[in-house]
C-alpha cells in the first residue's frame, strides 16, 4: 500500500484550518491536495 505524503497530524491540521471557516477550495490549493482527497480524509 502506498504512503501517504501528509501525517496523521498534518491531515488534522488541514482539516481544523477548513473547519475555522476557509473554503475548501483554498486550502486544498495551499496544501497541493484535490479537493476529492480533502472530502475523503473528512470522511474517516
């Protein structure tokens, strides 16, 4: 199974920073996620 480049705490991280209330968009941009895997990682 492939590893992840981003940790358990850094995957938190960047779901708290959309949570405080910045679009989903702009953090998956600033991150170099797609917003695909930003919605995958909420759901776990």
């Amino acid at each position: 199974m492939r590893k992840s480049k981003f940790s358990e705490v850094q995957i938190a991280a960047i779901l708290k920073e959309a949570e405080a209330g910045v679009a989903v968009t702009e953090v998956a941009r600033k991150h170099g996620i797609s917003a695909a895997t930003f919605y995958q990682w909420r759901s776990k």
